[in-house]
C-alpha cells in the first residue's frame, strides 16, 4: 500500500485546517496522481493510516495529513450549467479557452445557435463570434455539413466593422476561407457538402469585401 501511495505528488501549498485531539497540525493538500515520488521532495517516512474514496489520511515524519485527490475537472458540467442559465457567453469563453473543437462542437449542439445568433440584444461579443468561426473552421473532417451550417450562421452574425476586431477579421476569414476552400476540392467531398461550401465561401467573400 505505502509503494503506491508514494505516486502521489505534492502539487499545492498545505493549508491549515484545523487541530487534531493530541495538538497536531492538521493539514490539507490538493495534489495529482503523477510519478514523482514523495521521497524526492526529502520526505524519509511516511505511513498510509486509511485510504476513503478520494481522500488519503497519512503520516509523514511524524505529522498528519489529508491528502484529496483531486479528480480531472470536465468543463461540460460548467458549461452545461452556465446553459441553463441562458450565460451563452461565458459557456463558449470556457468551450472556447480550451482550444478543443470537440468540447467547442458539443456545445453548439447542445444549444440552437441560430437562435441565439438572432436574439436583440446579441448574447454572443463579437470576440467570441470570430474564435468560434474560427475553432469550428479548424476540424470539418467529422459532422461536416452541421459544421458548414454553424460556420454560416456565426459568420454572418460577425460585424467586421467592429474597431475592436479590425486587425483580426481579415487574417482569421481568409484563413477560414482557404480551409472551405481546399475541402471543396477533395475528392471526398459530397455534392451535398460542395454546395454548403459554396454557401460558406459567399458569404465569406461578401464579409472581407466588408473589412477596410
């Protein structure tokens, strides 16, 4: 038991919790399962009292500690949450800061992005409307024809107008644009998915001749 409780590293400072019956310190830390050993951080002994779910009472050198693992943080449940509270822009900001399309593309099917992009005012911020263009754009390979569909419906909510993207819109819609572009001439492509790039590469065309 102690072999494979010394996998376990120190990942946080300790904070004070709290007394135990005899006066000692009662300390927790946060840490992760990695393989650095708790010996190279100059611990000499240490003895596991009882192991509970994810919690890991010890005793190093004669203090005691409760050690919580903690587990992998899924952003899906936050962002499900912030969903249900109609936070549209904070649930793509953390879909978004992940730079993972597949947590990007289950959110947009969990919600009606058409809806969504029709609403007064818009809930979306024009910043988040150009990485979202932008991060479906970089994966068309799988669910391709509701990615064309979302690309379409996102771009035309996008206002290159806006001062604050002005130096972004272009670079990001020709980048967009030569992806489309370059997926309409595979051989794989299907007649179905040709004419959604055609539509893509519209309006895509109708936005940079808008940008200054």
């Amino acid at each position: 038991m102690a072999g494979s409780a010394l996998q376990f590293a120190f990942s946080f400072s300790p904070t004070l919790v709290g007394n135990k019956n005899m006066g000692e310190q009662l300390h927790i830390y946060k840490c992760r399962t990695s393989p650095l050993a708790i010996n190279e951080k100059g611990v000499n002994s240490m003895q596991v009292v009882t192991i509970t779910g994810d919690v890991i009472l010890m005793i190093i050198d004669n203090f005691t500690f409760v050690v919580a693992i903690e587990a992998p943080w899924d952003p899906t449940t936050e962002i499900s949450r912030l969903i249900s509270e109609h936070k549209y822009e904070e649930a793509f900001n953390i879909a978004l800061q992940r730079s993972d399309v597949s947590i990007v593309s289950w959110l947009c099917s969990q919600v009606d992005l058409q809806r969504i992009l029709l609403m007064v005012p818009l809930p979306l911020s024009q910043g988040v409307l150009l990485s979202l263009l932008q991060q479906i754009a970089c994966d068309i390979s799988k669910d391709t024809s509701r990615k064309f569909k979302w690309m379409t419906e996102v771009a035309v909510a996008i206002n290159p107008a806006d001062p604050m993207l002005s130096m972004h819109v272009r670079p990001i819609f020709e980048q967009v644009y030569q992806i489309v572009n370059h997926h309409r001439s595979l051989p794989t492509t299907s007649s179905a998915d040709i004419t959604s790039t055609r539509v893509v590469i519209h309006v895509l065309n109708s936005m940079l001749m808008a940008c200054k």
